[in-house]
C-alpha cells in the first residue's frame, strides 16, 4: 500500500494511491482518501482525487528524524572513512522536513552542497526498547529520502548539526510503501538526469532491524518519526538550478531542485 500527504483547496489530509484504469476516468494515480491518519485502523473514503490535482506533501511530520552515517563501507571509503563499530546517529531536526517537488534552497554559509540518497524508515507507533523480533511491528513502512549535507562545514566542525539540520536538508516522499522488504532494494541519485549514485540496501553494514533496535535502545519512537539509513558511494556536489531524483525500488522517485537563496 502506498500512503500519500497531500494538501488540496487548502485542506491537508493522507489518502492511499492507487493506479487507475483510463477506461474509469482520468488516466493516472488517484488518491483514496482516508478517514483520520495511517498511524492506526483506517477506512478509505472512497472519495477520490487525481494525484495530478493535488499537492503531494512531505509524507510525514517527524517529531525527529534519526540519522546513520557511513552504513555503507564504499561510502565511508570515498570520505577516507572506515566502517564504525557502532553506528553513527545523529539527528535532523524536524524544519529540516521537506517534501517531493518542492524547492531546496542552497545554504548561504556552505560552497559544498551535497546529495545523499537514503531509504527512510517510518515509525507508525509509540515504541521504546524494541525486540529485534518486533522489529516490523513499529514499522509504518518506508519512503525516499535525501540527506543532503553541508560537506564543508561537516568537515569543519565536530558536532554535524548545521551541516546536516539546515532547513529543508531531509526531503523525503513521495509517499511512504507499507508492504516493502527493504533488505535488498535499489537505491539511486540522478542529477539533471545523470546518475551519481547506485547501490542496494543489502550492501548496507547494518540492517533496518539492527538500527531501529540501536537507536530505539536510548530513546522513545514516535508515531511518524524516521530513521535515515545511510547513503551508498557515489555522493557528489550540487549546484543551484540542478534537480536532484532520488530513486528506490518498489517505492520511487523524490524530485527536489536545487535554487538560490532569494
């Protein structure tokens, strides 16, 4: 199932996408709108809307958004990194949401933006101390997501807080994918149609399991919060004016582009 936030004629609400046969009307996806949010038992409305006459929004309002850096050993290698024995956590704050489509402006304080294509984790309950055989019972499903980085400033400072938490860093959609095995899919970042990154989540150090167990050990998940599961090799520069498409099998493309601050 996929699950969509949307805004239409100034209301904001979820609904389920669904393909739709050009013989029943305008061809395309359309919305099924839900009753209520994802985060528990719903009923479709049966209310439904083209994709093409609404806003598609950032898929979820993170209280947090947990991320894990150098998950995959070629990309810890391209940074003159090695593989951490523990995992590298560290937060995006919830401003630094954004959603498919829309406009990420470059940093004034930065001369080094990056892209960082990444499967994000959804949380769809309350959880804390979680069994790794419950594992996907706290999971809503999983979205694409774009950590995009300030990568000298990264360098330059210990703490990655303003290198990874500036305001509309973390894109994320275009929808969230309830129904994905996320242990062997591809992960890929174009830019201005040219690929830059390619990888699998199966080349990842560690497993979906393994970092909702981590991080769920020392603090409490919230409904909506996300887990960003680090990048695979092939990170690279942005400039404005590029647009940059995050790509994950079996759930699809994030679009952003890249513009100057006004």
């Amino acid at each position: 199932m996929r699950i969509a936030r949307f805004s239409i004629d100034g209301t904001v609400g979820f609904g389920v996408v669904e393909e739709q046969d050009a013989a029943e009307g305008t061809p395309g996806p359309v919305l099924d709108i839900i009753k209520g949010h994802p985060f528990g038992e719903f009923e479709r409305s049966g209310q439904k809307v083209p994709v093409s006459q609404v806003r598609l929004l950032a898929p979820v309002l993170p209280s947090k958004v947990v991320a894990v850096g150098r998950n995959y050993a070629e990309h810890a290698r391209e940074l003159g990194h090695t593989v951490p024995d523990t995992p590298v956590v560290f937060f995006k704050p919830s401003t630094s949401v954004t959603g498919p489509g829309d406009p990420v402006t470059y940093p004034a304080f930065t001369a080094d933006l990056h892209h960082e294509a990444e499967l994000a984790v959804v949380i769809g309950r309350l959880c804390h101390q979680v069994p790794r055989e419950r594992v996907p019972e706290v999971i809503l499903g999983y979205t694409c997501a774009n950590d995009l980085t300030a990568r000298d400033v990264q360098r330059s400072e210990e703490q990655w807080a303003r290198a990874k938490g500036f305001d509309g860093s973390c894109p994320l959609g275009p929808w969230v994918v309830t129904d994905l095995d996320p242990s062997d899919v591809t992960v890929s970042c174009t830019v201005n149609g040219e690929q830059r990154q390619l990888g699998r989540t199966s080349e990842m150090v560690r497993s979906v399991a393994d970092l909702v167990v981590h991080v769920s050990e020392a603090m409490t998940l919230l409904p909506g919060d996300v887990i960003l599961t680090g990048t695979p090799a092939g990170v690279g520069p942005l400039n404005t004016g590029d647009e940059v498409a995050v790509t994950i099998e079996g759930i699809g493309t994030l679009t952003n582009k890249v513009i100057k601050r006004g």
